[in-house]
C-alpha cells in the first residue's frame, strides 16, 4: 500500500466520503500545534487522495520542502511568480463548456489571469498545517477581490477579477477542508446574504448555498451592525462625558457603564465578528474612553485568536499617546501665567512665548 494510503489508514479507493472519514479520524489523533509536521504529512496524504478519487491518476509524491510565496498585488509579484504546489488534482473545468470559452481571445484576457493566480495563491495558505490570523487575513484580501463591483466589461484593473473566477473560489470552498471561519468571512465580505436573484446570485449563489450547508443558521444570528454602531455612539459620548469631569465618583460610574456594555450578548457577539473589527471597532477602541480601552486589552491579551487582536491593541496605545498629550495640553492653556522668573520647567510660558 503506498505512503499517502497507509498515513490514512485506507486501502487505495475513489470514495471521496470515506477518505473524508478518515482525515477526520486521523486528525484527531495528529493535532497541528503538537505535531505540525506530523499534520502537513497527513494533509498532503489528504490531497493526494482526493486527487485520485476525483479522477486522477495515482499521483507522485510531492516535494516535501514548501517555497515562499507572494499573494497578487503584493510588492515584488508578478504572473511568474509560480510556486510549485501540491497536487491539485485534475483541473474542475477540464469537460465544461467553460473550457472552450477560456480559449477565445475575448477571455485570454489579464483579470483571468489574476482569477487563477488567486486560486493558486489560497491553494498555498491551505497547504499550511493551521489557519492562523495572518493566513486568514490573506485569503480575506483575495476574497475581497470577488465583490460584484469588480465583475465589469471595462478596461482590466488590478482588483478587477473574470466572472468564471469565482467557479474557482466555489471549487477550492468544495475541495479544500476549510475552518468555520473562513466561510464566516466569505459570507461578510462578498455579501452572500443578498445573493438571493439576479447578478448577484448567478455570481454568489453557489457559493452562498455552500456557506449555508457548512453553516445554516448564519443568516439568522448575523450582527446588526448597524444598529450596534448607533448604541455605540451613545454609550461613547455618555462614558468619556463622564471621565472627564474630574470626579471620582464620575470615573467609577464610567467603569460600572463600560462593563454593563461590554456585557450586553450583542457585544459579546460582536467582539468576535470580524467584519465589525475591521470595519468599526478599529474606530470604537480610539474614541470610546480610558477604561473601553483597559477592558479591551485584556480581552485580546486572554484571546489571542480574536479578530483584531493582532492589530488593535496598538491602535489602543496610539490612542492613549494622544490622549495624554491632548490633556497635557488642556492644562496647559488652563494654567495661570508665571510669576516671577520663568524656568524650563514652565510649559505654559514656552507657550505663550512660541505663540506670540
């Protein structure tokens, strides 16, 4: 029995669910932070035999060694930028009508191009033993990509992407064993929701009905952002009034109020949707108070795996850098000028010096 079959403890079959089945049980048994390398040998077992079970011949055993990459659009890539891959199995548009329309000079064209480079490119991050933040954030920016904005009959832009593109991003979401929060991501950032008919849906609408099987209940428990930032707004003006009255009862209350918000289950869901991080709450932690940023780094320091964790926190500190210098120099302006001989320790008097 050839290596690939024996890491998954099956003998050579073309039944997709059973070498599924299998994956499945020998996951459990090889996790990828205890044993990452032990993990990339059975995910590249996994591949190979999905590859021949969809058709394939039985395939050779790829090079162990990985080269770097570059994602499109990243400093220093180009269509030449050709790392070799695992093997991908047999190409999904071999018998399809689509085949023969790929050939015409119309569609020899550079967007689809870019739509198989960007195939390639999350064919890589799947390759690595876990989806961490950083890889997520890659295959999110190459998702971007496939909003029906950039689906136009227009001179080619690098963001624009060739309708049949998204045949691909469709097949690598049915191929590739991807985590929840990848199709989570797909679903927020191609708005998936609303490709119920028309461009929309012939577009997202496989798609959108492959995130639905992984995930039914994600249409009905989305995030009203909306109505979320219109709360936060409130609660921001009521908590930093508060901080700045100088009172230490006034404080303490700020404090109470901020744990009663950061309470409330829609936070708490909010604290983990990352369309809300990216798209909000890289605003929220700067203007919303003293101790919404206390409280915000501790929750990213005890959940490192959050959306955002990697990138608010400095965002947090910036913030505070500004709002020590903005209160040095409130009471500067408040200060009563000096009496007697000036000395380098008198802010206010440079002020009223520099200023004249």
């Amino acid at each position: 029995m050839d290596e690939f079959w024996s890491v998954l403890g099956l003998e050579p079959t073309r039944d997709s669910a059973a070498i599924k089945r299998a994956y499945a049980e020998q996951t459990k048994l090889c996790h990828p932070e205890e044993d990452p390398e032990g993990f990339l040998v059975l995910r590249q077992a996994y591949r190979r035999a999905l590859a021949y079970a969809e058709g394939g011949a039985q395939p050779e055993k790829p090079e162990a060694e990985e080269p770097a990459f570059r994602l499109p659009g990243e400093p220093g890539w180009s269509l030449t930028d050709r790392p070799p891959l695992l093997d991908e199995g047999p190409n999904p548009f071999a018998d399809h009508e689509a085949a023969r329309a790929f050939l015409s000079p119309r569609c020899l064209e550079q967007p689809l191009a870019w739509s198989f480079a960007d195939y390639r490119a999350l064919l890589q991050l799947a390759n690595w033993a876990h989806w961490t933040e950083t890889l997520l954030e890659k295959a999110g920016k190459i998702l971007e990509f496939y909003v029906l904005e950039n689906f136009q009959d227009r001179k080619p832009m690098p963001s624009q992407r060739h309708p049949a593109g998204m045949r691909l991003i469709d097949y690598f979401f049915q191929r590739e064993d991807l985590p929840q929060e990848l199709y989570r991501m797909a679903w927020q950032r191609l708005n998936l929701k609303t490709a119920l008919m028309g461009r929309a849906k012939l577009l997202h609408g496989a798609l959108r009905q492959r995130v639905l099987e992984k995930i039914p209940d994600i249409a009905e428990n989305e995030l009203d952002r909306a109505k979320l930032n219109r709360e936060f707004e409130v609660f921001r003006r009521t908590v930093c009034a508060l901080e700045d009255t100088g009172d230490p009862a006034d404080w303490a209350k700020a404090g109470a109020e901020t744990q009663a918000f950061l309470a409330r289950p829609e936070m708490q869901k909010a604290l983990w949707d990352r369309k809300f991080a990216e798209d909000s709450m890289k605003y929220h932690v700067q203007w919303t108070g003293e101790h919404f940023a206390e409280a915000l780094l501790a929750f990213y320091a005890q959940n490192e795996t959050a959306p955002g964790a990697l990138t608010l926190p400095d965002l947090i500190q910036a913030s505070r850098r500004r709002a020590v210098i903005q209160r040095r120099n409130r009471q500067d302006s408040a200060a009563a000028a000096p009496e007697g001989r000036p000395s380098l320790r008198n802010r206010p008097f440079f002020r009223c010096v520099f200023d004249s």
